[in-house]
C-alpha cells in the first residue's frame, strides 16, 4: 500500500565533495555516526501526509506496517509513529530523471526510488552507511534472496572477532529475525563483480533516516519486501554519495 503525494521535480544538485571509500565492511548495525553524503538533493516542497489521529497512527499506515507473517517468520509491526513521516513508503513525482525500473538511493536525503513509468516512483526511507564504508557509482542487482543468511567478510571479523561465528567457513549467519539482512536481500554487483554492497531488511526501525551501519543500505522490514516485489530482475541501481 503506498500514499500519493506529489511535489516539484527535484533542483539542481550541488556537488560539495568528491571521494567515497570504494571498500566496504559488512551490513551489520555498529553505532551512529556522521553522514558520508557528498551531494545535496531537493526533498518536497511540502509534506502532506495522510490525516493521521493525535497518536499519530492511521489505518492505512497500520496496514502498511502491521504484523506480517512472510516465509515462516513472523515480523512484528513497525512502531511508524517514532519515525519520522518523510520517511514513510510513498509515491512521489520521480525527481531523479532516471529511466524506469531503475533503483536510485539518494544516501544525503536517506532515501531509495524505484522509478516508474508514469513519470512516478517509489520512495523508500532507509539507513545508510557511515562515512568511511560508503560506496557510489552504478551497477545492477544482480541477485537476490528472501531470507538471507549473513556472512562478514573478513575485514569486519578482524575488527570485530567475536563474529568468526559466522565466516563463510562456519557457513554464515543463519536467516532469521535478528539476522543484519532482514527479510529480503538485493547484491548489487559492477563490472560482474560483487561490490559488497547490499540493500537489505533491517529490525532496527529506529536506524532509518540515519548513517549507522558498515556500509550497506536498510529498509524497514515491511519496505524491503515491498521492494523486492517491485524491482525488475538485473535492475540498474545508481547510488549518489
């Protein structure tokens, strides 16, 4: 289920920096810390959300982020109205300028489009990397799995030894409600080769619209599988810093 809202194409971008690390660490939560953003994008004009109770709870964001029951797991309802609006699911104006079917993550605003064909697309908030884990550029979603497992490359087991557990060589993480991946899992891959990077379900609700983890972009649990339903196979994804 998803809200129209429509707001002006987006302004020009102003390039403030250049440089990302091209490296990354893993997918899992280690802390809050700065933005690694690099380009600064129009967000709406104005926000107008559906009328909502004093609570701040309405039945079609109840919907959208109750309970749900997916593969034999069952994920507990997103408590939305401790999340800031803008970051809710919604259908916007496509400011990206992107060709459809495209997936476009604006890290600065903290946000994730899957562009349309009507001129529209899907806005996604999500959490992104800290600076330092970033990466930027283009490539394609080369594969993906519902209910992944969760292994940490080496680099995070150096930083972090008490995840050897989980080493491609024990087989990984297993899928799961606390697993960093969540419910669904997108690799993107450039050149035929995998970046590390991922677009991934998360637990952690409160993490969106925040820079706190090894690089990897979450979505709340409910968005990700909403994602994963609407994204082509091998779809392009463009990632700005």
């Amino acid at each position: 289920m998803s809200m129209n809202i429509s707001y002006s194409r987006r302004g020009v971008l102003s390039l403030l920096a250049a440089g990302a690390a091209s490296t990354l660490a893993g997918c899992a939560s280690s802390g809050s810390g700065p933005s690694g953003g690099r380009i600064i994008s129009a967000t709406p004009a104005a926000f107008s959300p559906p009328p909502v109770s004093p609570s701040g709870r309405s039945p079609e964001l109840d919907a959208m982020y109750g309970t749900v029951v997916d593969g034999g797991y069952v994920i507990p309802a997103v408590p939305y109205w401790n999340i800031n609006p803008r970051y809710y699911r919604q259908r916007v104006l496509d400011p990206t300028g992107e060709r459809p079917g495209t997936v476009v993550v604006d890290t600065a605003s903290r946000f994730l489009y899957l562009v349309e064909r009507d001129g529209s697309a899907m806005r996604y908030g999500v959490g992104i990397g800290r600076e330092g884990f970033a990466w930027e550029g283009e490539g394609v979603i080369q594969w993906r799995q519902k209910w992944p497992k969760w292994t940490p490359p080496a680099e995070m087991i150096a930083r972090q030894p008490q995840l050897a557990k989980y080493s491609a060589e024990n087989g990984g993480q297993p899928p799961g409600l606390d697993n960093p991946l969540g419910a669904r899992a997108l690799y993107i891959f450039k050149n035929g080769q995998d970046t590390l990077y991922r677009l991934h379900g998360s637990p952690e609700w409160s993490s969106i619209g925040k820079a706190v983890s090894s690089g990897c972009v979450r979505l709340i649990n409910q968005d990700v599988i909403d994602l994963y339903e609407r994204v082509p196979q091998k779809a392009r994804i463009v990632v700005w810093q």
